[in-house]
C-alpha cells in the first residue's frame, strides 16, 4: 500500500514502510500514530481515553489530503509531511521539514531500531515566534514559561512527567507515551523524543483560550472527581509521629484550641515490616479506637502507603513467585536500599508491579483489611515515581514491558490500583495523596504534592510555578509540603518568617497541608524530626498561622466551587493570570502571582525581609484589596503592603461571592 486511503473516520498515509493514522479524538482535535513496524497498534498503554468522536471531514488529492475535526486541520503532503491549522487558517505547528528535501538530513518523523522491535523516535516541530509553553508536570527549573527548556520525560524525585503543552499559539499537543524520553523545546524548534516505543502517538486540540484547550484535554484523558467536602480543610502532617499516643496528643490538642483539622497524617514506618501493609500493634495498639474517636471530631486519618517489598516481609516469598514484583533484566534483583522498622540498619527493597492487575489486586487486598477496615479511607501513595537506586529504566521489566517503553506509568496505575480497590467497596468520594502522576492521574481521584522539597525561600518560588504548571497538566489537586520539607527550626526566627510567608501562600492552594522532617532531625532508628504544629513556632507566628486556618475555613465554600468547576470543565483552582485574562498581554508575563478561581488574585510573598512586594491587577477587571477594601484599576502595577501578617491579595470586584478576610 502506498499513498493516501480512508478507513472510516481515519486518514491513512504509508510510504516507504512507514504507516501514519489520524483520525478525530475529541472536540477539535486530532490524534496521530505512525509507525515503521508492521501494524499501527490501537491497543497500546496511554493516557488518552476512547473518545473518539466528531464527523472527520476527509479530502483526498494527488498532491496532498486533509482531514478536518471542527476547528483543526491537518494537511498532509504526500511526501507525508505535515502541518495543523486552524478554522481561520492560522498554522498552529508545523513539522520541520527537511532542508531542500535533502535525503541526509533526519526526517521530522525520524526512528532508529532498537532491540525488541521496538525504535528510538523522533519527532520535530518548526519553531513558533514568541511562543510561550506551558505545563509538562512538575519541574526543578523554577519557570512557568518552558520554553528554551530541555525537559526529561522520566519521574524523578520532585520531577514529574506529564508530556502536555498548553501553547499560546492556540492548541494544546499531549505526547502519549509512557516511554523514557525528553522533550527539547528550543527557539529554533521543538523535537520529542522516545528512546524506546513501538511508534509515534500524539493528540493535538485547537482552542480560542487556555480554557478551551484544558476543556478539550481533561475530555480527552479523564475528568477529576469532585473534590470530597473534606479535602478542601487543613492537613496537618510531620515526619513523623511515632505512635498512637503522639498523634492522639496533637489532634486533641488541635481540638482543645478550638483550631479546625480535617485530615491527620500517620507517616511511614508505623507499619510491621515493608511490604506487609499492616499497623506495628506495640506502637499503634487499638487502631479502631482511635478511628473512632478521629471520627468524632470530625478529623479524618492519611495512612503512608509504600510500594516497596523487604525480602523480610511475610509476603515477599509468594509475590515474588507470582510475577508480582518488578524485575531486573541483569544483576541482583534489588530496586532500592534504604531503612526499615526491622532489623535494623540497611535492607534491600523491591517494588511491586503496578503495572499488573494482579499486583494491584493484590496490595490493595492487604489494605483493605489491614487499614480500610477500621474506617480509614485516604492512602498517602508515596515513592510513587517509582524512586530507585540507581534509576536505571533500561534495566527494568514491567508486566506491560521493559522499563524504557512503559516506566512512566507507574504513578498513574499506582493510583488506578487503589481506586479501582475503593470504587469495588462502594466508595464514591475518593482522594488519595501520591508523590507523582502521569497522563490521566486526575480520573482516579490522584491528589499530587512537590515531593521532599528543601525550606528556603528560592524553593518557595519554585512552587509557586510547579503548582501553576502542574494545574495546566490536567492535575487540580496539588499541594506541597508548607515549610519545605528538609529542615526548619522552630526556633530560628529566619525560618519562622519562612513559615508563615509558606503558610500563607498555602492557604490560597487547592489543598492546604503541612509537612515536614524538622530539626532536630532523628535519622536512626526512628526517623523522626522536630515539632511541626501551628503552635510550634512562638506566640506571634502561632496567632497569624491561626488567622489562616479559619480564613481558609471561610473560604471553602468558594474553594468547593472551584473543584465542582474543575471536575466538570477542568479549569485549575490554582491558575496563571492569563487563564482568566487571554487578552491582556501582560498577564503572560506575570509568574509570581496566580489566580485562586476566576475572583481571587494571591501575590505570594517569596522574598525573605520583604514587607511590600509589586503586584499586577490584570486589565479586564476593577479590583478590590482583601484587607484594606480599597478598589483598583486593573491592567495597571501597585505597590503593595505586605507585613508579616499579610499576603496582598485582591478580588474582582464584580465577583458573585462575598468574601470575609
């Protein structure tokens, strides 16, 4: 076969071994496989959804054929080239085409075999004028604006790997695939790139505004849940409290000062050995009762869940026999060395197979009668990435394949295995904390935190863009460790600054949770830090860490709001001001500021001394300062105050809520 065919709604090209489908994948978009294989594959682990819909309009010429899906074309030359436009149009990305035609010069779709029938892809885009790029997951760079930027596609600690862009050339464009690879988004042109798939997949959308595009992405990956009623209150949370009594002692006391508490968190290493995914009874003794009483004051419990598997848990023996486990193609059959309850110093860890359904099955089954029996039904999903030492996905076997191909699904089924667990129990309301995602992490009730970051106020700006990119990745609920997560004395008064510029900011983020390892910092045998409650820190952080918590209380009603929003069109609660404000120009240029909704502005304060900092009210809007009531003009720069006690933060003055600061 050679040239161009029609199969259905589909638009197929081959020439020279090299076969190409597209075919519409939702409003406005478009999705494009192509391989050198044999066969297209239709069934491949991704991110995207069955969705296939609208009425494709297909043409085909000699020279050239096009298939239209509402507002996006793509035109095919019938050397197989390629470019999408708009209704208008307007080339929203081109590929890069070869200089001349010149034969030694790579092809924008260009593949290398490797072992397994399986290729090293490329694929290459013109570069776009002052283009700006948004999402990816989460990165360590500290921008908002990723373009210039080389981006690994492999989950790492504090990295997350979400292969979406949002662009302001009007489209959004999901690489769908699971492989380790990176994505070079250069002035002079943007190239993706997977070391090892079967073949290219890609979805790209068209849209008039950032909204649009998030519309069109979260139709085709998967909507969020809405938010459970109870996620959107305070989670207090430190590494960690050792026992039964501990935690008991904080919540109580949380309850004593009459301060609000929705979720409590109980850390690793209360279990009996890793891997066995049950409480140890000499230090957690009557889980029920204190469920119940949790229960009573309205707290609910987080329980840490790791994926990894000592060789001393009673389990290990029978997963490993049944394929449960990942494995090592060569050397030792180990993932990671770190520290257990039992016995003592290093041991030698292995990570179940999310991968697989009956690994999945099979974890959750423990959970559920070791934890959910007692009430417990929020599972803190951490070491998620996977984190191995060494990261060496070439090395890995998965149940879908080698750890090149398909590593960077283990955070997305990670979670599907507990949802899928929940949701057989009846659940309806679903939230579980996970240290990374993937594609399609937000339709399994995935709630997303930065990892273990550091406490300084550089780390500080840095998350106020992951959290901005992470929203425009598909992914409303995201958090981070207030205070940063290594170190902080309570007693230093640099870091008390610190702590309550965090905690401010945090109040204003989709969920609002404090964690941290505090000095001092206990590594051995217990692994425990210092004191991390709201009342730590002296009399006058404790009274303005306290204002917040009940303004936050005030606020959930909006907050609620903003995630019944999110679930049904999948505009973050946490946003750049250009999500709301696509016209005014300068709103792009703004990385430090955000909007909470469509009415609430937040201008963190992210410079350690500062006592006033330069806050943009985007044009479109008049304004309303929270504290003072004083209106402003928006498309226009201001000064604001900013004392310890206070984050500037403003509010549209024709919004529909009454807000109470």
């Amino acid at each position: 076969m050679k040239g161009f065919f029609q199969e259905g709604n589909a638009l197929l090209w081959e020439r020279n071994y090299e076969k190409m489908r597209i075919e519409p994948w939702g409003i406005d978009s478009l999705r494009v496989r192509a391989s050198m294989g044999t066969r297209i594959q239709m069934d491949l682990p991704g991110g995207l959804i069955d969705q296939v819909q609208g009425d494709a309009q297909i043409e085909i010429g000699s020279e050239k054929a096009t298939i239209r899906n509402g507002d996006i074309t793509a035109v095919v030359l019938k050397s197989g080239d390629m470019r999408f436009i708009n209704s208008a149009g307007v080339t929203l990305l081109e590929e890069e085409l070869r200089p001349n035609h010149q034969s030694n010069w790579p092809a924008a779709r260009w593949y290398q075999a490797v072992p397994g029938e399986l290729w090293k892809i490329e694929v290459r885009f013109k570069p776009i004028e002052d283009e700006k790029l948004y999402g990816l997951g989460q990165q360590r760079h500290g921008r908002l604006n990723q373009k210039g930027c080389v981006i690994e596609l492999l989950h790492l600690p504090n990295r997350i790997s979400i292969p979406f862009v949002l662009s302001t050339n009007g489209y959004g464009f999901l690489w769908n695939n699971p492989a380790v690879g990176r994505v070079e988004l250069g002035y002079n042109g943007t190239k993706w790139v997977a070391q090892a798939s079967p073949q290219i997949d890609y979805w790209i959308t068209a849209g008039d505004t950032p909204a649009e595009i998030m519309e069109h992405y979260v139709d085709a990956t998967g909507h969020a849940p809405v938010l459970p009623e109870f996620a959107s209150g305070y989670w207090q949370s430190k590494l960690r409290y050792d026992s039964q009594d501990q935690l008991m002692a904080v919540a109580r006391e949380h309850k004593r000062r009459g301060l609000p508490l929705s979720v409590i968190v109980i850390d690793f290493l209360h279990w009996t050995v890793m891997g066995e995914w049950e409480f140890d009874q000499e230090a957690w003794p009557d889980p029920q009762a204190m469920i119940d009483e949790l229960d009573s004051m309205g707290i609910k419990v987080m329980v840490s869940i790791w994926p990894t598997v000592s060789e001393h848990s009673k389990y290990y023996k029978e997963m490993n026999e049944r394929g449960l486990l990942v494995r090592n193609d060569r050397g030792i059959p180990v993932n990671m060395t770190f520290l257990d309850t039992r016995p003592s110093g290093p041991i030698h860890l292995h990570y179940y197979d999310t991968l697989n359904p009956e690994a999945q099955q099979f974890v959750w089954e423990k959970v559920r009668d070791n934890y959910y029996r007692y009430g417990i039904k929020v599972f803190w999903l951490d070491e998620a990435e996977p984190d191995m030492d060494p990261m060496d996905p070439d090395n890995l076997r998965y149940h879908l394949g080698s750890g090149l191909v398909v590593n960077n699904l283990y955070p997305l089924m990670f979670a599907k295995g507990f949802y899928d667990g929940m949701r057989a129990e009846g659940e309806t309301e679903i939230i579980n904390l996970v240290r990374c995602a993937w594609v399609g992490s937000q339709r399994y009730g995935a709630a997303i935190w930065s990892g273990d970051i550091d406490t300084s106020f550089e780390e500080l700006r840095v998350q106020v863009r992951a959290g901005l990119n992470m929203g425009l990745s598909g992914i409303p609920w995201w958090t981070m460790d207030i205070g940063g997560f290594f170190g902080g004395n309570h007693e230093d008064p640099s870091f008390r600054e610190l702590m309550v510029r965090w905690f401010q900011f945090g109040a204003f983020c989709p969920l609002f949770r404090s964690h941290g390892f505090r000095e001092p910092r206990v590594r051995i045998p217990t692994l425990h830090g210092g004191p991390n409650e709201v009342w730590s820190y002296g009399e006058k952080v404790y009274g303005i860490l306290k204002e917040y918590l009940f303004l936050r209380e005030r606020l959930r009603p909006y907050i609620m709001e903003q995630m019944r929003v999110a679930s049904n069109v999948g505009a973050p609660p946490m946003r750049p001001l250009f999500f709301n404000f696509p016209n005014d120009p300068a709103s792009y240029n703004i990385e430090d500021q955000f909007m909470f909704g469509p009415d609430l502005l937040i201008a963190p304060v992210i410079e350690e001394g500062a006592v006033s900092r330069t806050v943009y009210l985007p044009a479109g809007a008049n304004w309303v300062e929270a504290w003072s009531k004083r209106e402003y003009k928006g498309g226009q720069a201001y000064q604001a105050e900013a004392p310890l006690e206070r984050i500037p933060v403003y509010w549209r003055k024709d919004s529909p809520f009454t807000f109470q600061f």
